[in-house]
C-alpha cells in the first residue's frame, strides 16, 4: 500500500513557512557546514601538509567536486522508484560521518627527500576510501532533501503553485550557506589553526548532528518523504531485501569511487593528461541522463510537460555556467588569496596573542535547539509571540557571535571563503522580500530572467579580481583582502538571482514522477561545473621549484589572464540566456 502524504495544516506554519521547511534547513545547514567545511581545508590540506602542486590538488578537488554532484542522479531515481526520500536522506547521512570520520585521520606529513617528495601513502588511501563515502553520501542525501521543501508547499486550486515557494526556497538556500559560512569561520579556522585533522573531526560531529535533527523533524513532514510503495522494499532480490540490496550495493560503489579519486591525485589513465576517469564517468552519466530525457520526454509526456521538461533543461545548463564561475571561489580564488592578498579585513582588532576558538561553534548548536524549543512552544499554542521572540533573540545571538568571529579571528584563505555564505545569509531575506514584493505588482522577473541577471553577475564578480592582481603586478606588494569581499558580493547577488529559483523550477516544471530524478540532473550540471571549473583553474596554475621564491609578477598574471577569460564567458552566455528568456517563458505554460 502506497504512503498518503497528509497536508499539512496551516497551524503547522512558524514565521510565515511550514515548519518542516526549518527542519529542512537545518539538516540542510549541517550537511553543508560538514561538507563546505571539509572543502574549505581540501586544497590547502594537500598542497600544503601532502605537498601536491597545484594541478595535483586542483585534479582531486575537480574529481571529487564532480563526483559528489554526479551521484545523485542514482540517488534520486532510488528514491522515486523505490527508498522514498526520508530513507534516502538517513542513509546518505550515516555515509557522511564516516566519510567525514576518516577525514580526520592525516597521518605523517609529506617530507622533501633529495628532490622527491615522500608521502604517507597509507594515509592518502584513507583519505580517498573518505570521500568515496562522503561522495556516496551526497548522493543519497542532496537531491532528496530539496525535493522535500518543493513537496511542503501545496498547489494552488488553480495549479499555479503556493506563492511562498519561491521564498521558501530563499529560506532553504540560507539554511544551506549558514551551514557553509560557519564551516569555514569553525573547520576552515581550526584545520589551519589547531592542525588539519580537528578541522576535519568537526566537520564530521556537524553531520551527526544534522541527521539527529531530520531524525527528530519527522513529524513535520507530514508522511512527504516516505516510500511511494513500501511492500517493494520487502521484496526479496538476489537473496536480499530491495531495501537491502540498494544499501549493500551502495557501499560496494565506495571502493571504485575511491580508487577513482586515487587516479585523479595520480594523474593516472588520464586522457590527454586532461580528461579523468571521474571526467569520463561523468560524461557516461551524462550521456544516458539525456537519452532517457529524450525517451521520457517524447513517450511519456503531454506536450505541455514536454515543454516544461525541456525549459527546465535549459535552465539548468544556465546553472551549470554559472556554477562553473563560481567554483572558482575553493580552486583559484583560494590560492590566489593565499599567494596575493591580505587576510584580516581589520587587522587593528585581530587577536595575534595564542590562539583563539571560533565563538561560532556556540552559533551552531544554539541555532538547532532554539528552533526545537520554538516548534515546540508553537505546537502547544500558536497564537502566541513567545517562539518568535526566542527565535529572534537566538538570531540576535548569532549575529553578535559571527561578527566578532569575522572581525577578531586571523583569518587565512580556507576560512575566508565564508564570505560567500556571509553575503548569501545576508542576502536571502532580501532577495525573499523582494519577489514577494515584485509578485504582488505583477512584476516579478521570469525565472529565465532572474537567471541571465544570475550569469551576469558571476561573470562581473571577476572584474574586482583581475584588477587586483593588476595592482600586486604593478607593484609587487599584496592586495587589500577587500577586493576579495567586493567580489563576493557581486558573485553572491547572482547565486541569489540564479539558485533558489532554479531549486523552485525543478520541483514545478518536473513531471512528478521524476521530481528527484531531475534534482539529481540539477546537481550533475553542478558536477561538469566543478570539474570545468577545475580545468579552467589550472591555467593559473603555479609550481615552485623548492628553495625559490614565487615570482609575484608572474603569478599575478596568470591569475588575471583567467579572471578577465572567465567574465567573458560569463557575459557572453548571460546575453544568450537573456535572449532566449521569452521564449522559455512562454514553454513554462504559467509557472512562475
């Protein structure tokens, strides 16, 4: 018998959403902080303590990007066909403490041994068999709990959709980079500070943390994220359980996913010195997620679906564009800010003596538990002020701890890529209120258009860059960190135009039988971005000889012939989004 979703009441609402949208976020916001945390730290961890050259790292950082947006493709279609999304998301974050787990352990750092560098292999092998798991992870996790928020938000009578989708998904989206800003002010500092392998630990207690938060959420799902048809889970299948099965078979796919990583560290069967096995594994996946969009498109939709699909697919090539600028901001915008500019936005407030901890790490549990204590009091009576107001003082609370973790910690290059998810968590209430406002004007932007101005943006956010690596160039002296949060924020206002409304569209434009499969196509765009992005990086790419000094000049223009290269590409596929926006339009059939 197949699981009845129950619609949830309105008295289910806290601030405007329902609640279990929060519960969404906040497992969403501890995925991320695991995940960003471990990435923050993932370059430097091997350029610096395993002594990889830039493209080693870059190649790894590349793979592994890919991989763990290329395997929700599968993990959606298992939870469509079969899991459910619940299942999927427990599962997925079980593999992610362990994946995160095994991070920790660093073992010897790399030694120069008369010109060869000697590293600890064992170590490396358990690094690999780790984000295999994390990979894997993401898999099952990622695309199932977006999925979920689309599901919270019921249809108007007329099929248009609840107007609160959008900003819902705004929500969700901030709950993702809360997650990612307090990953690089806690494990970014702390792996650099403390040593790599406590960066690496507290990445793994916030994953373990958000699965008990969904675990505890799930009475405000209201039966969304259960399986569609749970007697097939029982079904027996090679002498297992389905349900079994799927899981066996899962962790069985670590091994080649790790030995994977391992060739993309090693540069092994690697085409053309360029094209990975993860590369070609992606293209494989890629090459069959659109032959089956061609038969489902052209067997098992009506024409208006059809058209829906295929705007869709459209949208989501936007977002592979743009994302391919952005995963500049862990690859060259990490060692270029090492190598070429400042740290400290004030340098006069920055604590020099010791070493202090992250206030933060108090944020992220304060967080949580103020919303477990809110729902609570809401469930009891929610006309009263008293959950808002705990909410509110808890926010308060937080913003006070994020600044002086901002402003008084010595930053270094991993920890700086908070900025990002600074101005994003700054920006979603914003961006929320501004499409409600345009919506009741009539005159909120299409979602082919908010997502051109998405790709113009991302492609200006490299003109602060290119200009100050220009300066260090013409001067041979650092660059003021503040060309780095300039850029940020021009970077930032496009993923605000361009990712929360493309999460909406799949969940709307979808036909709802492949809602999570189309998800995971999300996340493979998102996969080719970070492995172009990985590729375009290594036109920056700088080895130094050991005993010499880099040439700060030579340095400087490399970096700025591949900022300048990037906003060109941006704006050139910006304007022929733009272009091409009314007619998407139109195949939208009323979707907003």
């Amino acid at each position: 018998m197949s699981a009845i979703p129950l619609p949830a009441p309105r008295t289910d609402d806290f601030l405007g959403h329902p609640k279990g949208v929060y519960v969404c976020f906040f497992t969403e916001m501890w995925e991320r902080f695991s995940f960003y945390g471990m990435k923050a730290l993932l370059l430097l961890y091997l350029t610096k303590y395993h002594l990889f050259g830039d493209k080693a790292g870059l190649d790894l950082l590349g793979a592994y990007g890919g991989l763990v947006y290329c395997i929700p493709v599968f993990g959606g279609l298992l939870a469509d066909r079969w899991l459910g999304m619940r299942k999927a998301v427990v599962f997925g974050g079980i593999l992610l403490v362990l994946g995160h787990v095994g991070m920790a352990f660093e073992g010897h750092e790399a030694t120069r041994v008369g010109g060869e560098v000697v590293r600890d292999e064992a170590a490396l092998t358990v690094t690999y068999l780790s984000l295999a798991l994390i990979i894997m992870g993401v898999g099952f996790l990622k695309p199932n709990i977006s999925t979920i928020v689309g599901k919270l938000y019921p249809d108007r009578a007329d099929g248009s959709g609840d107007p609160r989708r959008d900003s819902g998904f705004s929500l969700f989206y901030a709950g993702i980079n809360l997650g990612a800003l307090f990953a690089s002010l806690v494990c970014g500092f702390i792996g650099e500070a403390y040593g790599w392998k406590y960066g690496f630990g507290a990445a793994g207690i916030g994953m373990l943390v958000g699965l008990a938060m969904f675990l505890w959420g799930q009475k405000y799902l209201h039966g969304h994220a259960e399986p569609p048809q749970p007697a097939t889970l029982r079904e027996r299948v090679a002498g297992l359980p389905r349900e079994w099965l799927i899981y066996a078979a899962a962790l069985v796919g670590v091994l080649p996913v790790a030995a994977l990583m391992w060739a993309a560290a090693n540069g092994a069967f690697a085409l053309g010195g360029e094209l990975s096995l993860a590369l070609m594994l992606m293209i494989v996946v890629l090459a069959g997620v659109l032959l089956w969009f061609a038969w489902f498109t052209g067997t098992q939709c009506t024409p208006v679906q059809r058209q829906q699909m295929i705007a869709l697919m459209v949208l989501i090539f936007m977002a592979l564009v743009f994302f391919t600028l952005y995963e500049q901001t862990y690859g060259s915008w990490v060692t270029f800010t090492d190598r070429l500019l400042s740290k400290d936005l004030v340098p006069a407030l920055v604590i020099r003596d010791g070493t202090p901890l992250p206030w933060s790490i108090a944020s992220l549990l304060l967080a949580p538990l103020g919303f477990v204590v809110a729902a609570r009091l809401s469930d009891r009576n929610p006309a009263s002020n008293a959950p808002r107001l705990l909410f509110a003082i808890i926010v308060a609370a937080m913003l006070v701890m994020l600044v002086r973790d901002c402003l008084v910690l010595p930053q270094s290059a991993g920890s700086l890529t908070y900025l990002g998810a600074l101005f994003l968590v700054l920006l979603a209430p914003l961006f929320a209120a501004l499409w409600a406002w345009l919506d009741k004007r009539r005159l909120d932007p299409s979602k082919p258009v908010k997502s051109s101005f998405g790709l113009v943006f991302g492609a200006l956010s490299f003109v602060p860059l290119a200009l100050a690596a220009q300066h260090v160039g013409a001067t041979g002296q650092m660059a003021s960190v503040w060309w780095l949060v300039l850029a940020y924020l021009i970077l930032e206002i496009g993923e605000m135009c361009l990712s929360p409304v493309g999460l909406s569209a799949v969940t709307q434009l979808a036909a709802p039988r492949v809602v999570s499969l189309m998800m995971g196509t999300w996340f493979l765009a998102t996969a080719f971005s970070e492995t172009l992005a990985a590729l375009f990086g290594k036109l920056a790419a700088i080895d130094v000889p050991e005993g010499e000094a880099m040439n700060l000049a030579e340095a400087a223009a490399r970096y700025e012939h591949l900022f300048w290269l990037l906003m060109w590409i941006g704006l050139g596929c910006a304007l022929l989004a733009l272009l091409a926006s009314p007619l998407l339009k139109r195949m939208m059939h009323g979707v907003r």
